[in-house]
C-alpha cells in the first residue's frame, strides 16, 4: 500500500532512527507540506500518515484510493472525521504516549517558579556572588514543594500522571468538582473539593483538559480573579482555554504570581499579548516531546500502520 507521511519533522527532526519503525522503502517521507502541494502528494496514496496536516473533504475526495488517515497525534481535529467515515476511510490516532513528558514539563515548570535556579544562575554569572560580602544570598523567596496545594482541573491519564510526581515530592492533591459530572476518584491522596475552595486552597492550578465548547476561554478574568495573589497558573493542554488578554492584565496587575505555558491560541504565535511578559514563562509547545516520548509515539504510529495493512483496525476514532 502506498503510504505518504506529511509532515514528520515535529515527530522526528533527525535524532531517531527511521528504519527501527518503519519500512523506509514503503514509505514516502516529507518534513513539511503546504496546502497546494498536498493534494499532488497524497492524491494517489491508500494511507495517508500526518501530525498537523489538515485533512479536509476536498482532500479526501481528491484520494480515490484512500483507506485510512493515520494521525501521529492525540486529537484528530484536523481531519474531517465525520466525512472520512462516509467514505469509508480510517482514521486512527496515538494516545497516552506522552504522559510522562508532559508530566515532567509541569513539574519543571513549578520547580522553576519555586527554586528561582535560573535567577541565581544569571546573578552569579553577572557577577554577584563573587562581590557578595556573605557565602550565600537568597533574596528571590525559595518554596519547599511540600508545602503546596496542587489543584488539577482535568484528571484524565495526563493530570494523573502529573499528580504522582508531586505527591512524591509531599504535595496535597486536589481536584475541582464538575457541576453535573461525579467524580469518582479512589486515592487517598487525592481530594474533588468544590469551586470556592479549589480556588481558595490552590497553590498551583494545573490544566489537563481538551478544548471544547465548556473549556474554551474558560480561564478568563473571573477565573483569575478567583485565584490566590501567591498562585501560578500551569497549561501544557491547549492554548484555546486561556483568554490570554486577560492573563496578560491578570499578570500585569499581579492578580495572580505567574503563569507557565506550552501552548498558545495561535501557534507559532504572532501578536500573543503575553510575549515578553516577566512573570510569563512560555515553552514552544514541547512539553509532549521528549526523544522517549516521540519514540512511543512512532511505535504506535508505526504499529496502527501495519494493523492496518495486516487487515485489521486499530486506535480508530471514527
């Protein structure tokens, strides 16, 4: 079967071995592809691999001989799975391939906000330490993790993968409610605690959710008003459920401490209103990729392609 892959520079820009995953005779390999080249490059393949591609109707009905569209991603948005369906065209995906990653990122992420080692890094290279009078100095305030309150929105696969690595560092765990959904969780160490004390108790607020109707802008000024002067603000899930002016005022005003984020509504962004901010700290959408995590990810983009040849389905979403 013919097999085209798109784009696979964010998957693979050089550092792991194709040919441990893949038949590289079997497959057609670009680094990126534009919307007008892609119709010539796909229009006679049975399996189409893509990351961001867009997959439209127009596309698909440009692929006479497509089968199945192989996203090497969690989320399928980017392709029209409804109308793949009616044509009796596949879509599978990749999932729970990057837990550890992105879990890692957000621990990193609040280390960097409670230990200042990149403030301290720089005062001592500017010359600091060596003009200091004392042996030490430590006036950028350092904070124990175990004296937190993590509070997740969102404990799916990712929030719980997060969650372990700061209960072993003695953090509290604790869940906001959702108003007509129970949450049934059985852990100990983890509390569901309604809206007015999530917000209350939150030292760190940690979003782990996907970007629907209910999510989207959902951080906006009232959430943040809602939150402690001394919290940070945590988002490795999608840059859409953030109103990122009013994180920019909320920062600027000192409502909240900080933010740290990996994703942003428009990527790469352009005129984000939280570039350059001090109290920001923004990561290029990279908390998903370490090289284990990519790794995983094209084995099972790799395995989803050989079901698939071998007659069978797997990891479909339509």
């Amino acid at each position: 079967m013919k097999t085209v892959f798109t784009d696979y520079k964010t998957m693979n820009p050089g550092d792991i071995d194709w040919s441990a995953y893949f038949d590289v005779n079997s497959i057609q390999l670009y680094e990126h592809t534009s919307a007008e080249e892609l119709i010539d490059r796909v229009k006679n393949a049975e399996i189409i691999v893509v990351n961001k591609t867009v997959v439209s109707r127009e596309v698909i009905d440009a692929c006479s001989d497509l089968k199945c569209i192989c996203v090497s991603a969690t989320g399928v948005n980017n392709v029209d799975i409804v109308y793949a369906a009616e044509r009796g065209v596949s879509v599978c995906n990749a999932a729970n391939y990057s837990n550890s990653s992105v879990a890692q990122h957000v621990l990193a992420m609040v280390l960097h906000c409670t230990n200042n080692v990149a403030y301290y890094n720089e005062t001592v290279h500017k010359g600091r330490w060596q003009a200091n009078r004392d042996f030490t100095y430590y006036d950028n305030s350092i904070e124990e993790l175990s004296s937190l309150t993590i509070g997740f929105i969102g404990y799916g696969s990712l929030g719980q993968a997060t969650a372990k690595l700061f209960k072993a560092f003695g953090c509290k765990i604790i869940i906001k409610e959702y108003p007509h959904r129970a949450l049934k969780i059985d852990d100990p160490l983890v509390e569901v605690v309604n809206e007015e004390s999530f917000f209350k108790r939150s030292d760190v607020i940690s979003i782990h959710t996907p970007l629907t109707v209910e999510t989207k802008e959902m951080v906006n000024e009232a959430f943040l008003q809602k939150m402690k002067p001394s919290s940070i603000l945590i988002n490795t899930s999608r840059g859409g459920v953030i109103r990122e002016d009013h994180l920019a005022k909320a920062l600027k005003k000192r409502w909240i401490k900080a933010a740290c984020i990996d994703v942003l509504q428009q990527e790469p962004p352009e005129n984000s209103p939280l570039i350059g901010m001090e109290n920001c700290i923004i990561t290029p959408h990279q908390a998903w990729a370490s090289k284990q995590a990519r790794m995983r990810l094209m084995h099972i983009v790799s395995d989803n392609i050989k079901a698939f040849k071998n007659g069978g389905i797997q990891n479909k979403v339509n």
